[in-house]
C-alpha cells in the first residue's frame, strides 16, 4: 500500500510541476481582468478539492484504532489556569489544553515535534520547520522554548539572554508579522487602528461567521480546503480594505498565513472510513476554535479553551500533512489567488496596498509572482528570504556576544531544518535575499515589526 502511495505521488507531482505553464497563463489572464476593472478578481484557477502533494487524493485508508485522538486521562480537557499561555493557533492552544503541549503554553522542541503528531498527525518535516522557525523569531533559540501567545518570562532559560533576545514576544501581540501575521482566519491585525479588531491573540466572531458563510454558499455547510482557500483572500481583501497598516512580508504574510489557513482544515478535519480524506463540520471547527452559539444563535468566543471533540480521529500516519504539502498548498494559493501572494503593504490609508518589485526583493530569484505558482520557486523563496531575515533580525536584538552564541546554531539548528524547502535540490547558491527593513520602509506596517514592548494588553 504506501509503495503504491509513494509511486502515484511521484508521478503526480511531476505532473503537476509541468502543468504550471498553464496556470502560469492563466494567471496572467487574470492579472489583465483585475486591471481592465480596477480590483481584485476571485479565482479564475480553482483551488484544488485535495491540496498539497497529490497522493492526498487517492488516499482511502482508515484505522480507528491508531487515528483516534484521546481526550481522557493525560489528556483530558483542562481549562488554563493562572499565568497558562494560549495565544492566535486553535491547534496550539487545544493541544495544550489536552496536555499535548505542556499545559502552561511554553513550546519545547521535543513537545512540538512529538505533541503535534500525536495529536495532529503533522509529519515530522513540518514540525521540525516550523519549531525552529519560530523559536529563532519569537523565542529562546538555545533553549528552543517559545511561548504559543504573547510574552512570558518562562521562556527565558537562559538569564543573560532575557533582556536581549527582543523581549522573546512569543507569537502574537508584540511579536506580529515574524511568524503570525495580518489577515488570519478569525484574529485582527495588530496595527489596525480599530481598537475591535486590533488584538492579533483573540479571535473575532465576525470573521468567523464569514467563515461559516462562506461554507454554506460554497460547500453546503462543511469547510472545506477550497472554502479556506477562498476565505484566506477575502481575509487580506478586508485587511487591505480596513487596516491602513496591513502589510505582508514573504514567511508570515505570504507562507505562514496561508499555511495556517490550510492547517485549519488539514489538521482539524475528522477523518472516517467514509471520508478517509477528512471533513470539517462547524461543530468541530467550534470546538478547536473554542466557540459556541447563545440563545439568539449567535457565535460567542472564550479566550483560550479551544478543545479537541470527543470521538475525532486524526489523520492516518500514511497520509500525514508533510513540509513539502505546506508548500505546494501555498504554491497552489499562489495560483488560485495570486494577489495573495504578493509581498507589500498599505502605505498609511486603506486601499492603498503596494507591492514590492519581486526581482529587486529576490535578486533574480524570481521577477513575478506568479513564478510562486511552481512550488519548487515558492521553496526557494521562502528559503531565501528566511536565511535573510533570521540572521538581520537576531542582529538588531542580540548583544554582541549573545549574537555569537546564537548565529553558531545557524548552521546546526536552523539550516538543517529549513533544507525540507529545497523540494527538488534546485536552491542552490541563491542570491542574497532583501530583509525587511531593507524594503519595508514605506509600510508603516513593517516600521512596528522591531517594536517588542509596550503598554499595549495581549489581547
């Protein structure tokens, strides 16, 4: 059986590499409807009905057994309790409130990588990137701890590091646009002057009942990779529309964005012997995303009880959710809705989104963006911008001698965990990629990235 899996995929996804020219085509007939009228158009290439590598599709294996997640004993639902974090990611924060995560909200190396396939089924590839990643941006790279919210002192293991590491903001509030960013599924923007929908930590219930419409105009109540798709767009629409600090910067507002747009269903989608290949019904998504309706049937939200459903099964360990999935969905976004992945920002009012020009910011890597449609382009974007920016963003925080320490586990940490991008060993000797601060200066957007502090509330 995986023999067989391993063959299609391979076939499949040489097919799907050469197909691109196509949708390179067709991507360029909408970016001329979008001039010709003035606007964003919604997708003239559909979004796929099974996203990433193409063996998802033809997947058709259940095992009860191994694929039910528990939520009793050791991982019985506990709310948080005082000073526990839970922060923007549903998975995150339901999975430490089950204990696959420890329970105060500080991630771990070894708890990410091991937690979120235990709960998730979330290849290792995956969690290893994205562990690292984030503990580089947001938290304590020598001892891998970072906090799944906003800032705590417990990621601090290392005491001359605590005051130098950039405040180690944790992945939401003061720690925007590095791994979370804009335009996600139901938190606000960090910077957008609405104080309603300013909190980057919380989730909003109108961007959740967009969602749910969403689902029932397009899929007959069930949210599907296809709805994720189309309401990650609307999403950065509405940003672009209503935050004139919105701004997008290749890793979170480009990759990560849309990433966790399709974690959303991915990994939260329940999975039977009749839909080995998952499905997602509202009354789940509720559980993770820790909603529920009153009286009047309006959605309500509770900061951090996101929970894992009773009786759900994860997907099967043959058909995990790998690195290269995260980018090939994304390469498939880039195709089904290109603005999506345009890098850039408002520049101080709404509707004024500008884009950056993609050869300058790659140094040739790529001159449209519409190259992002083939993923192993996409993989070596994301690669180059991120040997880039970790290394210009730890030297703006770091002391001296801390910036030592940390840039030697670059090459030992990092690199080995970032080399999953390089799908097809093509990113070879890559020119050197722009960082922020190098092309972000019109965006008011990109100015606040280096603030780590304030007297602003989490959430």
């Amino acid at each position: 059986m995986m023999k067989s899996i391993i063959a299609t995929s391979l076939i499949a996804e040489v097919a799907l590499v050469a197909g691109f020219p196509d949708i390179a085509r067709k991507v360029a007939e909408q970016r001329a409807l979008e001039q010709r009228q003035g606007g964003f158009l919604p997708s003239l290439v559909p979004f796929p009905e099974f996203p990433g590598t193409p063996n998802h599709a033809v997947f058709n294996t259940f095992d009860p057994k191994s694929q039910l997640v528990s939520t009793s004993g050791d991982h019985a639902w506990q709310a948080p309790g005082p000073g526990d974090i839970r922060g923007p990611c549903a998975g995150l924060n339901a999975a430490a409130n089950h204990g696959y995560l420890p329970r105060d909200g500080i991630a771990t190396a070894q708890s990410v990588n091991t937690g979120l396939w235990e709960a998730y089924g979330l290849d290792k590839t995956a969690t290893l990137f994205l562990q690292t990643a984030t503990m580089f941006f947001d938290g304590d790279p020598i001892s891998g701890r970072w906090s799944i919210g906003p800032h705590s002192d417990k990621t601090a293991s290392l005491g001359p590091l605590s005051d130098v590491l950039g405040n180690q903001t944790g992945i939401c509030a003061y720690g925007h646009l590095k791994t979370e960013a804009d335009a996600s599924i139901t938190r606000g923007d960090w910077l957008d002057p609405n104080p309603e929908f300013n909190g980057n930590c919380a989730s909003h219930p109108k961007f959740m009942q967009e969602l749910f419409d969403l689902a029932d105009k397009r899929a007959n109540g069930f949210i599907t990779p296809q709805v994720m798709a189309e309401h990650s767009y609307n999403r950065k629409q509405y940003s672009i529309q209503n935050n004139p600090n919105y701004f997008a910067p290749v890793y979170a507002g480009v990759a990560f964005t849309f990433g966790a747009h399709m974690f959303a269903f991915e990994l939260l989608g329940n999975h039977s012997a009749e839909e080995p290949r998952g499905f997602l019904t509202k009354e789940v998504f509720m559980d993770f995303f820790s909603y529920k309706k009153d009286a009047a049937g309006n959605l309500k939200y509770t900061y951090g009880h996101e929970r894992i459903p009773d009786n759900w099964y994860k997907r099967h360990a043959l058909d995990a959710w790998t690195l290269t999935d995260i980018v090939v969905s994304t390469a498939q976004q880039c195709a089904s809705y290109p603005s999506n992945c345009q890098v850039g920002g408002n520049t101080g009012t709404v509707n004024s989104f500008s884009g950056v020009d993609p050869g300058d910011l790659t140094g040739g890597l790529i001159n449209s963006f519409e190259n992002l449609s083939n993923p192993d382009k996409l993989g070596c974007f994301i690669l180059q911008n991120l040997q880039a920016e970790i290394p210009s963003f730890l030297s703006n925080v770091l002391d001296p001698a801390s910036l030592s320490l940390v840039n030697g586990l670059i090459p030992t940490v990092l690199m080995p965990a970032l080399k999953g991008l390089d799908i097809s060993g093509t990113c070879g000797n890559l020119p050197p990629g722009r960082t922020t601060p190098g092309y972000g200066g019109v965006y008011p957007g990109a100015k606040d990235m280096n603030v780590f502090e304030g007297p602003r509330a989490a959430y």
